[in-house]
C-alpha cells in the first residue's frame, strides 16, 4: 500500500484551499443570459412571470406554454388561508447570469418575505422568512405549485425502504423512484427533490434540509394534490397549531425543466465513449499496430469512435483526481498526445471515495468526510482503504484545483464523476451540514454546494477549455447539479434492485424491475434536458443482460453502452457488444446525413404505426422524411414469442425494403412490416424503398 512517503512533498500543502477557479458570471453555452422586463424573467426556452398578486411567481412558461395553473405561492394558514393587507417588490443588483428580487407580503402581525435568485439555467433559490411583529398563530404553512393537469402525467422523488445491502453500498437510506401520477391524492414525508412533469417538461422542487419543520404527521410534509384541472405540489412547513415569536426562516428552490437544450443526433453521438482501465493498457493494446503503420487506435478513430475513457487504473489510487507517479505521468501524456493525433479526446475517471492514505486524505479526512460514514475496504483493482466525500467548501476547493491541474499539464477533454452530482445526507457540522434540534442532529442534503461544485466544473470544461465533456455516473436525477453534465451515465442501480429483488436465474422481463413510465420519467432525458447512456452490465442475471438494457433503452431513444469496443475483441468483447456497436455505428452515419427526427411509443405521430401485438410489444423509430428511410426499435417485453406488425405510410404498391441490424427476421408485404420477436427480445431494424437502396 502506498503510503504519503511516495509523494512529493509540497502535494501535502493545502495551496487549493479558497481557490476561486470557475466562481465567475460567465454564461458558458448552451445556456443564454438572462432577459429582464417589468413583468417577466426570461431564460432559454423559460419565462417566469411577475406580478403584486403572487408571493413568488405569478407563472411559469416552459417551452412556449403555460406550465402552471395559477402562482407559485407560500400560504399562511390560521384554519383557513390568510388574506394579505398589501405587498412590495425590490429588485437587487443583477446581472446576465442572474437575477435577484425580494418580495414581501404584509398580513396582520406578521411579514411574509421571500427573497429569490434565479440563475441562468433556470435554478431558483427562495429563503422564506416569517418576521413577526408580535406573537401570531399558524395552523399551516404551505409552499402550492398548481401545475396544468396535462403537464403531470408523471413524478419522481426519493423513497424510503431500500434495501440495507443497497445502503451499505451508497451509505443513503434513500433511492430515487418514478411513477405513473395517480388520479388521487398522495402524501409522504421530506424528501430533498421532487419532480413533476411528462415525457416532455416539468419542474422540480428541492430543499436542502427539513430542518426545523414543524408538523404533527410527518408523513404529510409533502402532498401531491389531484384536482379537476390541475395537480398542486403542497409542501408543508407547518402543519400543526403554532405560536411564533421569532423569525422562522427555511431555504428551498425550484427549476423547470428541460434545463437546456436536448443535443440534437449528431451532437449525442459525440458523447459517445469506449472504455480502457489504464494508459497504459491503451499503448499496450490500442497501440498496437494493426501493420507496421496503422494501431488499433488508428482503426477505432477510422470508424467512429469519438473519445476514449480512462477509468480506475490511470494513477495510483482509483478515483483520486490526479497521480503523482512520473512514469504514470508520462503514460497519460502520450495517450492524450496519440489520441489528439486522431481526432479523438480523453476522459478520466474520477471518484468519489478519497483514498485514506492520499495526501489529501490523511491531512483533510475529517473535513472531507460525508457522515454518518466508514472506512471501506476496497478489494477490488488495488487493495486500499477509502472514504466517501460530499461537496463542501473544502472537498470543492480541493477537486476544483486539481482537475485544472490535469487540464493544464495532460491536456484532458473531460472527466467521468462517479457520483458526484448525487446530493446525499450529511451530519458533519466540521463542514457546515447537519443541524442540532432537541439533541438530534438532522442532516443536510448539499443541494447548492453540489451545484456549485458542478457548476465550477462545467466552467473548466466549458470556458477554460472549450468542447469539453463531464459525464455524471449517478441514477438520481437533481436538476440543479445536473444541469452542468454533458451526459448521464445510468442503469448501475438496477444491479443493485435486481440483486435484492431477484434470484440470480429468475427470467422476468425487465419492465418489471423498471417500469416504463419511470423511464420516461427519470431516465428519457428530452423532459429534463439531459442525455444519458445506459450502462449494459457484463456477468449479470439474465433481467438486466445487455440485450434486455437495449431493448428498453433504444425505444426510449437512448443507446446502451459497450464497455469495450470490438476493436479490442476478441478477449472482452461478446455478441451484445458487436450490435451495440453496429447501432453506435448506424447512429453515427444517420447523424451524418440529414435531418432525422425521433418518433417514440409514447407520442407516435409519425408515419409508422404498431399494428400488433398487444402493449407488451413498443415500436419507437429514428424517421428521415426526404430519404423515406426509417430505422425501427422494437421490443417485445412478454415472456413468449410474438409476431409484431408495423404499417409503413405509403403508396399502395411502394416497395420497401427490410434490412435487421440484429439478428431479428423481417419481411415487407406491400405497406405492411412483419416482424419476428423473441420472448423479451428486440429487433433494430432498417427500412427503406426498394428505389433508394444504399
């Protein structure tokens, strides 16, 4: 084991410490500075309405339409709703990446305030303060978003209940989980982030903590509210009677979403990334030369491949963000160098866990340290011992410092965070979080300084360096830290569900470890502005086997993810991966010819249609009207095999053409698409005219 002898030094000093890299107003694209009128704040694609009637906005538009049904509003009650006598509206200093107001609301005794910043990409922060003037009595305090009935069809939160093998795992209780919006009211208790919304838009409320929350049932901090026209968000503050005397303030924020704009095909597919555990297995393998002049390297950028992944292996300990090894150095400089050569970047892996015997780890442990946690023993790549870091003042400082350090000295593209964007429960009080109440201390949840931490990221990516990437590895969707990922990488946690729910031979389709609806809730990416990849897992149980990811991630218009490329076949790559690669290389050569839009199962309006089966068969497909050719996803979620019929939109007497990509059998009669489908199988499948063959 390593130990801090093997290092420099100076690598001890906390030199980082209070750095100000990526804290700055610049707007990096694709976001746009903020637009302010009298009555509105306009962002990209977002427009928050003002008005004297509303304690915080009078509406939200997303996307051109009306989201909500009436105001964002924080509601005081004394058995009914109180009546305020009259209200003021101040307007701080602002900029083009943000935007500050304070709003006061007057009622009989008592202040309402509420004090809001919004940022460029449409996060929202509000403190709320009560301020007496004397002694008042609340039965209820609420925050109502009412949201059109059409636009929640959908929502997601944290759940309790996971099981404790999961726990160990995330050091968290909690997971999150997405639902189809039932016609009733639901209640449940505090939960950090909540979304509601459909397959096309939404908006997520979040507080750090619940913290000094007063209710009598604390399985009614949070309603959901079904109404005739409308379904309102209720989050309640207070929900008992109470006397107040003093001040009672608490922090919360919402964001609408899509965040930004959801990359178009070409632009997705540039996202798209191979897998080598180090440098130097690149030099050794990629390297290689096919002849005495052309590498697998060479090969790989020749057809497609965009960028490459470094991950656990690259430096001395997995997940630390930098090596002080000089040949290690010197590796990782000349894979970036040959890799520049041919057009492709390179992304690192880096970590959550900081390593015990680390620098930084043994002088700064106690600062860095999400509690309540342990030291783990990690067995697997390197024998070593490691803790699991949140974002604070201290850990962001750190990581901030010494990504710029891999920019400037090894010329990175991008980096892959494993879990850093997740907002998890914190008590260390050495950084801030947690808060002592009648001798508990009730966790914190570091919403903003997650975001902030990504969001100085993104500047270094963005800013610094230009066209960068950031990946963020992590399953919970919090808006306001993902905003700053180019791309998601998801799907790890079903391993963990599977594992827990299911025998290791139990053969069910896996939409009944993940539901549809929570794909298209959590997962799609077009409602809430971030692309993804789903991760197919080598070696697992047969329900989450790479051709079960695909068959539910390509309908949704996500494609699953090799590890390997076949470029490193035949040693680790298998069937699975050869059409993974064909699709990412169909994908590739789609994007690169003309326009083709997106048609999915749950929005057909397209030229194709699903004659048959039953809804255990979803068709969604990739459609370019001017070449009338189509590329079809089609899974097949029964426990038997089936027979699946698409009508294709033409002429009578139109002679098309079918051509599988997998190893699916097909055949066209007349406007008719007759497909054979396996018991929980899939087909990707390309049609086109006879007239227009390739």
């Amino acid at each position: 084991m390593l130990t801090t002898s093997s290092y420099a030094k100076d690598a001890i000093k906390n030199e980082w410490l209070g750095n100000k890299i990526g804290i700055t107003d610049d707007v990096p694209e694709p976001f746009a500075p903020i637009e302010i009128s009298n009555k509105s704040i306009r962002l990209w694609k977002k427009e928050f309405l003002l008005s004297a009637r509303a304690s915080v906005f009078d509406n939200i538009n997303i996307l051109g339409k009306q989201f909500l049904s009436g105001p964002v509003e924080v509601k005081p009650y004394n058995k009914k709703v109180l009546t305020p006598l009259r209200s003021s509206e101040t307007w701080r200093k602002n900029s083009l990446s943000s935007f500050h107001f304070i709003k006061k609301t007057f009622y009989e005794g008592f202040i309402l305030e509420n004090t809001v910043k919004v940022e460029y990409d449409g996060f929202v922060s509000v403190t709320t303060n009560i301020i007496p003037e004397k002694q008042i009595e609340l039965t209820h305090l609420s925050i109502e978003i009412p949201i059109k009935k059409s636009f929640a069809t959908l929502y997601s939160h944290y759940f309790l209940g996971t099981p404790l093998e999961v726990r160990k795992v995330f050091g968290n209780k909690n997971d999150f989980k997405g639902y189809l919006m039932p016609d009733k009211d639901i209640a449940f208790e505090f939960s950090p982030a909540v979304w509601i919304g459909n397959e096309e838009m939404g908006i997520e409320w979040f507080s750090d903590t619940n913290a000094g929350w007063i209710l009598e049932n604390k399985e009614k901090a949070i309603e959901i509210i079904a109404g005739k026209e409308n379904t309102t968000l209720k989050i309640n503050l207070i929900y008992k009677s109470t006397s107040l005397k003093q001040a009672f303030v608490f922090h919360w924020g919402i964001m609408p979403t899509p965040v930004k704009p959801f990359p178009d095909l070409k632009n997705y597919i540039q996202l798209y990334t191979a897998q080598e555990d180090s440098a130097e297995h690149i030099i050794n393998k990629w390297l290689f030369p096919i002849d005495k002049e052309y590498s697998k390297l060479d090969e790989a950028a020749k057809t497609g491949l965009k960028s490459i992944l470094i991950h656990q292996l690259w430096n001395e300990f997995p997940g630390y963000p930098g090596t002080f090894d000089e040949k290690k150095k010197a590796l990782l400089k000349k894979v970036v160098n040959e890799a520049h050569k041919r057009g492709l970047k390179v992304i690192l892996y880096i970590g959550k866990d900081m390593p015990v015997d680390s620098p930084e780890g043994k002088k700064m442990m106690k600062s860095f340290i999400k509690e309540p946690s342990h030291i783990r023993k990690r067995k697997a790549l390197r024998k070593y011992k490691s803790f699991t870091t949140d974002a604070n003042r201290f850990y962001n400082d750190f990581l901030i410092y010494k990504v710029k350090i891999l920019i400037d000295e090894f010329n990175i593209d991008g980096i892959m965070l494993d879990g850093h964007n997740m907002v998890v429960p914190c008590i260390n009080q050495r950084h801030g979080h947690g808060t002592k109440i009648n001798g508990t201390v009730i966790p914190v949840y570091p919403i903003s300084e997650t975001r902030e931490l990504m969001k100085r990221l993104y500047w270094l990516f963005h800013v610094y360096k230009q066209n960068g990437i950031i990946i963020a590895h992590a399953e919970t969707p919090f808006l306001p830290s993902l905003s700053f990922a180019d791309l998601r990488w998801v799907g790890e946690g079903l391993v963990w569900r599977w594992r827990n729910q299911y025998s290791a031979s139990e053969n069910k389709p896996i939409t009944q470890l993940l539901p549809l609806e929570e794909f298209r809730g959590i997962y799609a990416g077009y409602n809430l502005g971030i692309p993804l990849i789903f991760l197919a897992k080598p070696k697992v149980g047969p329900m989450i086997a790479k051709d079960r990811i695909s068959s539910i991630s390509l309908i949704h218009g996500v494609l699953p993810r090799f590890q390997y490329p076949p470029l490193t076949c035949p040693e680790k790559c298998d069937d699975q991966d050869k059409i993974i690669w064909e699709i990412y290389r169909n994908w590739l050569d789609m994007s690169e010819n003309g326009k083709w839009e997106f048609y999915p199962y749950w929005n057909n309006k397209g030229p194709l249609k699903m004659l048959a089966p039953n809804n255990n068969a979803k068709l969604s497909y990739h459609y370019n009207d001017k070449k009338d050719e189509a590329v079809l996803y089609i899974s097949n979620f029964d426990l038997k095999d089936t027979r699946a019929v698409v009508s294709v939109n033409g002429k009578d007497g139109d002679n098309w053409i079918c051509s599988p990509i997998t190893d699916t059998l097909c055949k066209i009669n007349k406007n008719q698409l007759e497909v054979a489908l396996k018991a929980m199988g899939y087909g990707v499948i390309k049609i086109r005219k006879a007239a227009k063959l390739l």
